[in-house]
C-alpha cells in the first residue's frame, strides 16, 4: 500500500483501532504503540486489507495481535487502568459479563492466545459461541470449553481479588 | 436473536463497513433505540476527539519512522554476528587488492544464519538476510549509502565500522526485510549527494546507467 492509502485508512478507521487498543491493553502509550504497529502491518501487508469483506474486522484482528505482543512484552509488569473504563460496555453488554471482563482484561497477559483471542471476541466484540467458531474456525465445543474456562478463571480471580480486599480491610 | 446489535456491528456502521442489508436493519434498530443511538453519537465524539490529538499527519510521520527503523534495524541480538561479518567483510577488502581501491564498486556481504558469503553479480538476496555494504571508490570515501526499495522507500544507511586506512571507505549494515524486494544501494562521497532529496534518489536508482558521483549496486530477490 502506499502512505496516502494507509494515511486514508488511518483517517477512516484509526479512532476504532486506538479505542479498541485501549480497550485491550488499558494504557494509554501502550496502546499508542499497538495502534501504530497495526497500521505499519497495514502498510506492508496491506493486500490482505484491500481484499477483506469487513476493513474493520481486518483491522481488528491485525489490533488484537499487536495489543497481545505488548501484552507479552509486558509481561510481570502491571500497569495503571484507563480511566473512562464505561467505554467497554456496548448497549447489549451485561453486567456480569461486564465484570468478567474487566477481570479477565486485568489478567489477560496470563491467558494463551486462544485464550486471549476468544476473551476479545467475546467480551469486546459480544460474539455468540457459534460466531466465535465461525471467526477462528474452531468448533462451537472448543469455543464452549475456553469460555467456560475463562469464566472459572474470572471467579477464581475475582475470589482472590475480594480475598486481598478482606485481608486489608481486617 | 439479539435485542441490541453488538458493539462491533455499530462501530462497523458508524464507518460503513457492514454489508447492504445487516446496515439497514442496524440502522433501522438505531434509529428507534436510545443506547444504541447514544453509542454510535460517542463514537463521533470520540473521532474528533481522537484526531483532535493524533493528527493524521503526525501518525503517518511516527509509523514512516517506525517503519524504517524496523526495516533497516539494528536488532542487540544482531550485534555480535554484525561485528562478525563486518570483519570478515574487512578481510575479504583487505585480502583482494584488485577490489579494494581500484575504481568504483560497491561489495556486498550475505549474511544468513550460520553461512555469509561474498555477493557476485549474479547472487540473490532473501528476506531476513543480513548485508554488510561497503563501498569502495579508488581515492574517494563513500559515506553516504542509500538504499532504494522496489516499491521506491529510500533508507539512508548508518555506519557501521570504519575500515582501517582512510581509502577504504566504511561497513553499512542493513537487514532485508519481508516480504522481500529488490533493492538497490547508492553510493556516494559528494556533498551535493549527501543533501539529496528522496526523489532525486528515487531517480537515480530507476536509472539505467549510473548518474555522475553515484555508484550503484542493484541486487535482486531470489
């Protein structure tokens, strides 16, 4: 791709990758960092954007990966949350999903990434099961499994999360 | 069946990214829901006020340099075969008089895993290769190396290593990238040269015979 297609592409569709980057990482410059790699993979492997159904869902993607190799990257070193945080429920979100979600988020560099990539999709993007498997390719089974688990997982966390408060407050 | 569309379906149509008939329904949805209406009015307060602070000609600057720092990049991992090669490079200079310092040339180095040879003319450069170029030009020090992609991205090169002697110019370093294009490196020791625009450079490189001052070396992807 050229710059002025990129900078065209940026212009379009660069405020949904930082929001959504935010969403992922929680840290302003981190996701400063991932919205850039992802329109310098833009720029290289731009055919695969031209040649996509959805820009966005093609941008996304390129998204989630740079946001889980800063998380990588980052990894033992935990960073302060982004203020605003009503931004992650969209009008369908529930609220225990919700809160799955900001505890899965808050731990999401500990996940694999199928682990990661399902939390995402299910949590930021709202897909259903069988969406998930049509996104990854992977059976509605295994979708089922890992979400099962990352929901065993967020009330595990949650439990140790209200544990430490107890421990302080006593 | 879903009462609201999701987060993605209303940020895919606030930029017209869904298809003909899923835009119409969400649309049709937004128009007579509140939330789903409030959400997509966020997303274009959240547009200005994103561009408001990253101006798309900032971006552009910040991921050009991004782009050509990872290109022609020094990775810390690299440094101790880089300095490998960069010797042995010097050997081979030193160890060939006919090419040292008679006339104007530009040799380059392969490196790829273990292996690095010598390039011939007829050789071909992969991505992830490592090229150690040093240009020789009789009396003339070449420290202003260029190298101009396919796709016509001109990265000045950095020094790597001074050769012994004042006549035998210095080692620049690059790694290709991927996927991989064939490039062609300019050389010179003019000053008008060295303040050359990217377009002159440009030109130069797609030129046939090399233009006077410049010396040109066009290596090819396998």
């Amino acid at each position: 791709m050229t710059r002025d297609e990129v900078e065209c592409a940026y212009k379009r569709y660069g405020h949904l990758v930082a929001a959504r980057c935010r969403r992922i990482v929680r840290n302003e410059s981190t996701a400063d960092d991932a919205v850039q790699e992802t329109f310098v993979r833009l720029w290289r492997f731009g055919d695969g954007f031209v040649a996509a159904e959805s820009k966005v869902g093609w941008l996304y993607r390129v998204a989630d990966r740079c946001c889980f190799d800063q998380l990588a990257k980052q990894r033992g070193r935990r960073e302060d949350p982004i203020e605003g945080s009503r931004e992650l429920a969209g009008p369908g979100h529930a609220g225990q999903a919700l809160e799955d979600w900001q505890i899965v988020r808050a731990f999401l560099d500990r996940f694999d990434d199928k682990m990661q990539q399902v939390a995402v999709l299910h949590y930021v993007d709202e897909m259903t099961q069988e969406e998930i498997a049509v996104a990854t390719g992977w059976s509605r089974q295994t979708v089922w499994k890992k979400l099962q688990l990352l929901a065993t997982r967020a009330a595990a966390l949650r439990g140790s999360l209200l544990g430490a408060q107890a421990g302080l407050r006593s | 069946m879903r009462e609201h569309p999701t987060r993605l379906e209303l940020e895919r149509l606030s930029v017209d990214d869904l298809l003909p008939p899923l835009a119409e329904a969400t649309r049709a949805h937004v128009s007579a829901c509140v939330p789903c209406s409030a959400l997509l009015d966020e997303l274009s307060s959240s547009r200005e006020r994103h561009f408001a602070v990253r101006p798309a000609g900032v971006f552009m600057d910040a991921i050009e340099a991004r782009r050509n720092k990872r290109r022609w990049r020094w990775p810390l991992f690299a440094l101790v075969p880089t300095a490998a090669a960069a010797a042995g490079l010097l050997l081979f200079v030193g160890q060939r008089p006919d090419v040292r310092m008679k006339g104007g040339g530009i040799d380059v180095m392969s490196r790829r895993g273990e292996v690095m040879h010598h390039l011939g003319p007829d050789d071909r450069i992969s991505a992830g290769d490592w090229l150690g170029i040093a240009p020789v030009a009789g009396e003339k020090t070449l420290r202003s190396v260029w190298v101009v992609d396919a796709s016509g991205r001109v990265d000045a090169l950095t020094a790597l290593a001074d050769l012994p002697g004042s006549d035998t110019g210095v080692v620049h370093s690059a790694i290709v990238d991927a996927p991989c294009e064939d490039l062609v490196v300019l050389a010179s020791g003019e000053e008008h040269w060295r303040q050359a625009s990217d377009d002159a450079l440009r030109t130069a490189a797609r030129s046939p015979a090399p233009p006077s001052g410049l010396v040109v070396r066009r290596l090819r992807c396998r």
